[in-house]
C-alpha cells in the first residue's frame, strides 16, 4: 500500500471522535486545527499514533485506507466499525 502523510483534526466532530485525513484529504482542518502524524501505509499504525493525542479517533472514510482484517488484538475494536478505534 503507498505511503501518505496524514492529519488528525485536533476539533472533535459533532459525534465527538477526531478524524484523521490524508494530504490530499478535502475534507481536512484548516491548518490551526491539524496534527502533523506523518506518513504511514496502514490503518492500524494510523491509528496507534493518533491515539497519543486524543482516545476518540476514526479514519475518514473518503481518504484513509481500511484496516486489515486480520486476528489480533486490534480486531476486536475494529470488527463493528471499521474506522472506529476507542483506547479503553
């Protein structure tokens, strides 16, 4: 999978999770309200690093890449919504 640059909005939505969004993303804060998490080619590192910042994250689903169904401990999280993932 290719490698982008991503940002996390650092304003939650109106359903309270922060999203994150490629470079490319129209769809992505203004400058004031991004994150800089770099570049990465899967979801589940994705959304590791964005967990740093805030618990509540998901992936837009206009510009992220789906996570990989495979079993591991992500799975769990991620197996009702697949661009949800809730640190407990």
């Amino acid at each position: 999978m290719e490698e982008k640059y991503y940002y996390l909005n650092s304003e939650p939505n109106v359903d309270g999770y922060h999203y994150v969004h490629a470079y490319e993303c129209t769809e992505k804060p203004r400058v004031l309200f991004q994150v800089k998490l770099g570049f990465f080619s899967d979801a589940e590192a994705l959304l590791e690093e964005a967990h740093h910042y805030f618990s509540k994250v998901k992936l837009c689903p206009k510009c992220c890449p789906k996570p990989i169904t495979k079993t591991n401990h992500l799975n769990f999280a991620l197996r009702d919504h697949y661009n949800t993932y809730e640190k407990p």
